[in-house]
C-alpha cells in the first residue's frame, strides 16, 4: 500500500472510531486535502471535487468539513481573513500568510516548539497547542508590485 493509500485507510479507521460513516465525500475531500499544499478554502475544494463528485454541493463540503474539523480529522487554519482554510497536516509546524495574495506557506521552527510559554499565563488553564501565524506580503506580490513601479 501506498503512503497516500495508507493515510487514507487511517483516516476511514479514525472516522469510525469517531462514529462518522466513511462516505466517498468524506474520503475525497480528505484525498484532495492530503494532496493539497495551499490550504484550500471550502470553495476551492469544492470546485476541485466537481470532476470527481459531479453532484457534490458546495453545502456537503462546506458541512463535511465542518464535521471532520469537529472530530480532530482535519484542522482549520486560522487567519485573520474570513475565508475558513484547511489542512490534513498534523505534524508541528506553523504558518506564513500573505496579506495580498492569501498564500499560506508551512514552516517549522524548532525553537519555539521547544521553548516554554511565559509564567504569566500559567493560571490561564490548559493549553493544548501553540502554533505562529506570520502575516507579510509573499517574495511574488512583493516583484510583482516591484515590476508595476517600474
């Protein structure tokens, strides 16, 4: 089997151990997620999936997300922009954004995975994950704005 094939299996096993129905919806926007590396919006995975689900409405993607986001099979990426983006990626990493093209770039960075948060908000309660989101505009807005004042 596969990695890809492999990580779809583990995603059917997990849904069932959620109690959700392994639907062919549900496996494809899961497939196109693991496939995608730009974070695709529901609207993007919906016109993606039109060529392999033909009838799919952008109401099934929008609440299949919704429900495996819910579930901890997915993870949505938060932005300051109101367009919900999404991953399949769940090893720790952190995210870059562009102001002006809404690109959204993973990156690592040990040293902040690694370093203890301040003592301040020890009596928060419990945090379960700490992540960077780095707003900026992409090197590609940046030459293309470059080239227009030129």
């Amino acid at each position: 089997m596969d990695p890809l094939e492999e990580k779809i299996a583990a995603f059917e096993t997990a849904c069932r151990k959620a109690g959700l129905k392994v639907t062919r919806q549900r496996r494809e926007i899961y497939r196109e997620l693991l496939l995608s590396t730009d974070h695709p919006s529901a609207e993007a995975l919906h016109q993606r999936l039109r060529g392999i689900l033909p009838g799919i409405s952008l109401d099934t993607v929008y609440r299949t997300l919704a429900t495996l986001a819910n579930a901890g099979l997915i993870k949505k990426v938060e932005t300051s922009e109101s367009l919900s983006r999404f991953e399949a990626t769940f090893s720790r990493h952190h995210h870059l954004i562009c102001r002006q093209c809404g690109q959204i770039q993973d990156f690592t960075w040990s040293f902040l995975d690694e370093v203890s948060l301040p003592d301040e908000i020890g009596d928060w309660g419990r945090i379960d994950s700490k992540n960077v989101v780095v707003y900026g505009i992409c090197s590609t807005c940046l030459n293309q704005t470059h080239k227009k004042n030129f």
